[in-house]
C-alpha cells in the first residue's frame, strides 16, 4: 500500500515539540482503529498522528540496546514502513504498540547481527506473534499509552525521564518545559501519582 506519506525522507528521531502544543491521543485523540482505517483510505493526517504517538516508543528500542542514533532513525523509518506494508493484515489494531516494538526489536536484533539476512516483510509478526518478552513489552506498551494520555506538562516530563534515551538531565527537562528547575522533583511526584491513577482506572 502506498499513501504517499513521507516516510521514505531521512527519519533523524523523535520530533521535539513544545510541550504547550502536544496533543493527548490517548485522551483526546482517535482510536487505533480509527487511525489505521483512515491509514487504509490514504489518509495522510491519520498516518502523521499514528507516527506521532509511537515514534518515541520505537526510536528508543535500538538505542537501549546500544545502537546508534543514526542506527535507531533508519531502524525507526524501517519500522513504519513496515506498517505501511502491513495494514492490511493488521487485525487488533489496538495492539498495534505492541507489534511495533515486536518489529523494531527484530530489526535491531538484525542489525546487531550483520551477518543475517535481510529481514522481509514475511519475517514479521502477525497479531498474537509469541516472544519470550511479551508480557514485559505488552506492560511497556500498557505505560507508554497511559502516559500519552496524561494532560501537559505531565505528559512531557514522564517521557522526557523514563522514555527518552538520552536521559535528559532535570536542567534540561526545566527548559524544554518552561519551568524552574526547582519546579521538576515535586511536578514528578504529581505526574506520577496521576499517571498511577491512570494505570488503575
């Protein structure tokens, strides 16, 4: 399926948008079934939302396990593609958090071992694909949905400390957010208070 969507330009990591104009799929946002049917129909805005909401979550899956950052952007351009290639045989798409990182893991698995071949689209995982890490990745994924829904600054911040590779310091995350550095440690405590309330609604 082609859409025309970009995704063959240079992928060089996550956007970082200021966190007063970041929006809260989760919360507020389309479905993942709403955002893969209108990916199916050639909708362009579904598939920039749909990128929007897990290019974190993969551009970090090569860097953890100490791949480059360029490595990780062709690792995460190679990883949307494959969902481009895939929509139509995705059948829960409300796991699709998971089938991205079960994609990005392999790729990154390959690319540490040069000498495999090439992966192809028939090498990657079907909706209930088994791996000895799933339920470890379907809870990273359980979080990392929970997070995008929380309200702003919040959403921000807990990406920036348990998501962001780079492990941004708290001087930092203060001028990426706009706030006294002083202001980080007791906002943390609040955001993760709200996104454990989340978690157990």
């Amino acid at each position: 399926m082609t859409l025309g969507l970009g995704v063959s330009d240079q992928f060089v990591g996550p956007r970082h948008t200021p966190a007063s104009t970041i929006s809260h799929p989760c919360r507020h946002g389309p479905t993942n079934s709403e955002l893969i049917a209108g990916c199916r129909s050639s909708d362009v805005g579904s598939w920039n939302e749909l990128v929007s909401r897990y290019e974190r979550l993969v551009y970090a899956i090569p860097l953890r396990e100490g791949l480059s950052s360029a490595d990780a952007a062709e690792i995460s351009q190679s990883t949307f593609e494959t969902l481009i290639e895939s929509l139509d045989r995705i059948q829960d798409p409300e796991r699709l958090g998971y089938w991205l990182m079960t994609v990005a893991r392999r790729l990154t698995w390959r690319r540490r071992n040069a000498n495999q071949a090439e992966v192809s689209v028939a090498d990657m995982p079907h909706d209930g694909a088994v791996d000895e890490q799933a339920d470890d990745w379907a809870r990273t994924v359980v979080v990392y949905d929970a997070v995008a829904g929380l309200p702003e600054p919040c959403r921000a911040l807990v990406f920036g400390l348990f998501f962001d590779p780079t492990e941004p310091t708290y001087d930092q995350l203060s001028t990426t957010l706009g706030v006294a550095i002083g202001s980080i440690g007791p906002m943390r405590g609040r955001c993760l208070e709200q996104l454990r309330d989340r978690l157990q609604s």
